[in-house]
C-alpha cells in the first residue's frame, strides 16, 4: 500500500478489538533507503468538544480512567463509531452526541458549532486523529439523566481563569484538554496568559 513515497512492505496484526487494532509494519519512508519496523495501535478517531456556556464558561467533566487509575478533569470527548448500531454519522453529529451524553448539555437555539481542526493524539505509535468542536453556547439538556455506562463523576463550567490555574497546577493533564485549550487561545477564543 503506497500513500506518496511510503510504503507497507509487511504487516502483521497482533491483537485487534472494537477500540484498538495492535500491527508491526514494515515502512519504506521516503528518506531511508531501508524499510522501518515499527509497532502501530490503530484506532478510531475521535472527536474533543469545548463546551462554552453564554457567560463564557467551560464545562468540564470529571471522568474515571482506568488506565491511569484516577479521576481527572477533562473537555468531553469520544470515539467515532461508524458502522456500528448509529449507522453513519458525520463528525459533527458525533461531537452533539458526545455532549449530551457525557456533559448534559445541549448546543443553544441559534448556536454555532466552530470546527477548530484536527490533531495526532500520539504519532509516535498511534494513527488515532482527533477533531476539535467549540460549541457556544450551551445550556443544559432538560430531563438529563446520564448512562450508568459512562465512568463520569461530575460535570461543571469553570471560568477561564479556573481552567488557565488548572492547567498551570497540572490539575489538568490530559492531552486532549490541553490541546483543545492551546487551539482556541490562539483562534482567539480564550486567552491563557496570566493574568
């Protein structure tokens, strides 16, 4: 498989599952005149959503994750799973989805939803490409109640100022959030200089 002047010379799959599939390849690059071994994780993208409420507040949510064996304070965020049970959707309607779903809230009547790009979440071992959502503003969903399925502890707006201390304490640490923050200060939606 030739993307430009790489080239698969091998693969060979590892472990696979509805998250993760775990290869080695072969890689011919285009600078090396030998071709690379390397071990990929392929996964799904995903998308990240900042959530701003009409004051200019950011909900956060507050989420258990096993592997790292704590609770952290995060944006929302989830897998694209096309194919499965939803059927297709586009990646906006995932990152709407992900909202409600995990923070209860909903994009307001007249709201925009702001694509901010994407990003590689870890391009030394993982193809996994994220999608950045600014969604203004939001209010609550009435009647929310959310999935027992979900691992989130609590979901709440923080001003910018919180979140500019939250990130310089590492109280926030998680690549996601962090990246989605870094993107909207400079479109201009934020600011995180001290102040």
């Amino acid at each position: 498989m030739k993307q430009g002047n790489w080239e698969t010379v091998s693969s060979q799959r590892h472990f696979v599952n509805s998250h993760v599939e775990v290869v080695t390849d072969h890689v011919q690059t285009p600078t090396r005149s030998q071709p690379r071994l390397w071990t990929i994780v392929h996964r799904k993208p995903a998308v990240v959503i900042a959530p701003m409420t009409q004051d200019g507040k950011i909900v956060l949510i507050n989420q258990e994750r096993i592997p790292i064996r704590q609770a952290i304070w995060e944006m929302p965020s989830g897998q694209i799973d096309n194919g499965d049970k939803r059927g297709s959707e586009t990646t906006e309607q995932v990152a709407l989805r992900e909202l409600r779903e995990e923070a209860g809230y909903e994009l307001a009547k007249e709201g925009q939803l702001i694509s901010l790009g994407h990003y590689f979440s870890s391009p030394g071992f993982t193809d996994e490409r994220g999608y950045f959502f600014l969604v203004r503003p939001v209010v609550p969903c009435p009647n929310y109640v959310r999935e027992e399925s979900e691992s989130i502890l609590d979901c709440r707006p923080f001003t910018i100022s919180e979140i500019r201390r939250m990130i310089a304490e590492s109280e926030i640490r998680d690549a996601n959030t962090l990246g989605i923050c870094a993107r909207l200060a400079a479109r201009g939606f934020i600011s995180l200089g001290s102040r």
